[in-house]
C-alpha cells in the first residue's frame, strides 16, 4: 500500500491518484449495456429469459417462473436460526426508527393578501430495489432499500436479485419476508434495471431504481436515468480515517481491512498526524490479514489501493480528507465532535473510538447505500427522500392578482411571452 507523507517530494502526484480512486470504465461498457437495455425493450420477457439463460445459466420456461414464490420467503425466515432472526429484526427496528425522522412534510403559508403558497409532498407510486444476489447476497442492503420506501409509503415495492443457477438465496429471501415484500424477480445485472425502468409483460415499470451493483449495472442506471430517477451511480466502497496518537492502531487496521475485504477495487486510506500511529497500523494490516478468510481479496485491495498518509497536523489531515470525500469516514480521536464542523464532504461520519463503520453497515440506523468515488461532495446518502417528490402548491385570490399581478405582467411583456402577460391581465381587468 503507499505509505507517504504530505512532505514527501511526489506527495500531490500520489494524492491525485487517490482522488482518481472512484473512476469506473464506463464508458467500455455502454455499448454492451446499451445493447442489453434495447433488447429488453424490445422483446420484454423474451430478452429476459435469453439474458438470463446466458449470465445466471438457468432458462426460465415460464414467465411465472421469473417471480419468487411468497411462500418460499416464508419458509426461508422460518428455518432462520433464533439468534440471527432477533438480530435482523434489531436491524429492521433501527433502521426503521432513524428513517421515520427523515420523512419531510407538506406545509402552507397563507399571506396577509390570501394568497396561499405551499409544498405537497408526495411518495412515488412504484420504486424498483436493486440488491445483487447468488452467494455474496446481503440481507443487510435489502432492509436499507426496503425500509426507507415504505417509510415514504411507497405502495408497490419491486425487487429484483440475480439467482445463479435458479437458487435464490436463504437469507435474502427471509429478509424479504421480514420486510413484507411480495415482488420479488429472479433478474439481475442490467437487464434487470432496463425492466424495471421500462417495464416487460412481468415486471412492471417503476418511477425509482435504487441499489447497488456492479458496473453493468451503474452503467444500465446511468443510462436509464430520465426515464425512470436514480439513487446514485456508486462505485467501489471505500473507507477513509483520521486519526491521531489516541487511536488504537489494531483497531483501525481492521477498519481499514473492513472495507478492502469487499473487493479488489475497495479503497482504505488512514490520514494521520501521527507517524508513530501509522508505522503501528502499517504493521498491524499484515497480521490481520493472515487471519482474514478473505485474505486475497483484501490484501489485493490493500495493497492496490490504500493508502497511509502522514500529514503534518490535524487541520491538514482533515483538508486531505474533505478533497477525498471519502463514502465512510471514521474520526478516532478523543473529542472527534471537535473536528466535525470542519469536515464538510462525508457519506456517513462515524465518530470515536468505539464506532467502526461496520456498525453502521448493519444496525446502526443510518442507510449504508453511500455515495462513492468522492461524489459525497454533492450526493447524500439513500433516504425517504429518494421515494418522495414534491409539488408546489400556489393559490392566489383576486385581491392577492391585483396586488403583484402587475409585476407579472411586466416582465412576461419584456420577456416577449403575450399569453402569459395576457393571462394575468384578464385577472386583473386590464387586458388589452
């Protein structure tokens, strides 16, 4: 991994580098993709089938055959073993208690004139949840899709997962249930997102696909956005940390670890005033790994793509990790709330020694869905928000028309536009 520090002579050229961390070839893939999304709105179920024939090697015979039966959702959260169902259900608790706090409200203003101004907020009538599948499914981004939709009181929830082989996954399909959720399709990559945003003679058209994936999927995302809305286009997960002389280093190198073990393109960056504490979590990482069963991966990550950079006080550190933006960011410091008004560009903030971000992939409350690749400078983190929209609400009375209608009309005639000028006018008494 580079070890460095903001003194060193090729510090701006390694640091840009890592700003580079996010970026995906998406570009290679939008003809694949493009041709994937055609074909899926084209020939609907036909070009489902066929697609999924060729990535999940089963071929569906029926279109029945594309939807999760209810009952083996059923099943799959009765055979749960009692200590995983209780935590999945703290999960959901969580989840649901901190998203309830997001959901935003109409409101209406009326003026001293009467005229009433407003904002109505509104759920949207279908969302479609992403959630990849096979062996590395993950119950965990499920709620973190799910909850939030039916907070906003999404009606209808679609989600799709791949099934390799036709075997959906146990755990998935019990978090399914958990949760309520009845649409489930046995549809993956981005064939599944062109279904749900244009909709085949199964599954239906959405207004909103979230949920990770890989960069077929980010791609088919990106290129259906407009049609239907998006989360985000996330990219590989990532961790950043600052640090200082008070953090335990075995901690944080199994933080560090904690997002590498993902995949191969995870990236984990310490930035500390401490050089003593990043010569400890150097040292630490390698005797974590020996132990990791995911040893490959993550040290291919490790040593790929993170990074320890030694920076010559605090106030730096926290300026390197703004221009990061990293999608987590861990703060271990004795009085981390000291340091919080300065960090301005974060996914998610995980504050002290006793708060590693792995508590909050799981049953911390906060969405774990995250923007990636230094996009937390203008993206939020998946929220109520996401399966809401708002309407202006406007009413004016006849006294409020004669009070700014003149206003108005002056500027739509200097704009050129007559009808609008006119259609204010006839209000007021004095069209021409």
């Amino acid at each position: 991994m580079v070890f460095t520090s903001t003194t060193a002579a090729d510090f701006d050229t390694i640091f840009s580098n890592l700003l580079e961390r996010g970026k995906m070839d998406i570009e290679h893939v939008t003809a694949i993709v493009g041709g994937i999304i055609k074909e899926i709105r084209s020939e609907q179920n036909t070009a489902l089938k066929r697609h999924i024939a060729k990535f999940d090697q089963w071929t569906p015979e029926k279109d029945e055959e594309l939807k999760i039966n209810a009952d083996a959702m059923a099943q799959a959260y009765a055979q749960l073993e009692p200590e995983l169902k209780s935590a999945l259900h703290l999960a959901y608790d969580r989840i649901k208690a901190y998203h309830e706090k997001q959901l935003p409200k109409s409101w209406f203003d009326t003026e001293s004139n009467g005229t009433i101004l407003g904002q109505k907020v509104t759920p949207v009538d279908r969302a479609g949840l992403y959630i990849p599948g096979g062996k590395a499914a993950y119950p965990s981004s499920l709620l973190m899709n799910v909850i939030p939709a039916q907070v906003a009181g999404v009606e209808e929830i679609v989600v799709c997962t791949p099934t390799p082989e036709n075997e959906p996954n146990a755990l998935l399909l019990a978090a399914c249930h958990l949760c309520g959720v009845t649409e489930v399709y046995k549809v993956g990559g981005a064939s599944a997102i062109a279904a749900m945003a244009y909709g085949t003679e199964t599954i239906p058209k959405v207004d909103v696909i979230t949920g990770p994936g890989n960069i077929f999927v980010a791609t088919a995302k990106k290129l259906v956005f407009g049609d239907v809305n998006i989360d985000m286009i996330a990219g590989p997960s990532e961790i950043g940390v600052l640090a200082d002389a008070s953090a335990n280093a075995n901690h944080i190198a199994i933080d560090l670890l904690s997002q590498a073990e993902h995949d191969e393109m995870a990236s984990s960056i310490l930035i500390t005033p401490s050089a003593e504490l990043a010569e400890q979590v150097n040292l630490e990482i390698e005797a974590w790994l020996q132990k990791l069963p995911r040893e490959q991966i993550a040290r291919k990550s490790i040593v790929e793509r993170g990074a320890i950079i030694v920076a010559r006080d605090m106030d730096e550190a926290v300026a390197l990790m703004n221009e990061v933006a990293p999608e987590h960011l861990e703060v271990a410091t004795d009085n981390p709330f000291e340091l919080l008004a300065s960090i301005k560009h974060a996914g998610a903030i995980f504050l002290g020694h006793y708060t590693p971000e792995a508590i909050g992939d799981y049953v911390a409350g906060p969405n774990h869905t995250l923007p990636t690749g230094g996009t937390a400078r203008f993206y939020s983190p998946l929220g109520v928000e996401n399966f809401m929209k708002k309407s202006s609400v406007i009413a004016f009375s006849r006294g409020a028309i004669n009070e700014i209608g003149e206003a108005c009309a002056l500027i739509a005639h200097t704009e050129g536009l007559t009808a609008h000028e006119q259609s204010v006018r006839v209000r007021m008494g004095n069209a021409e």
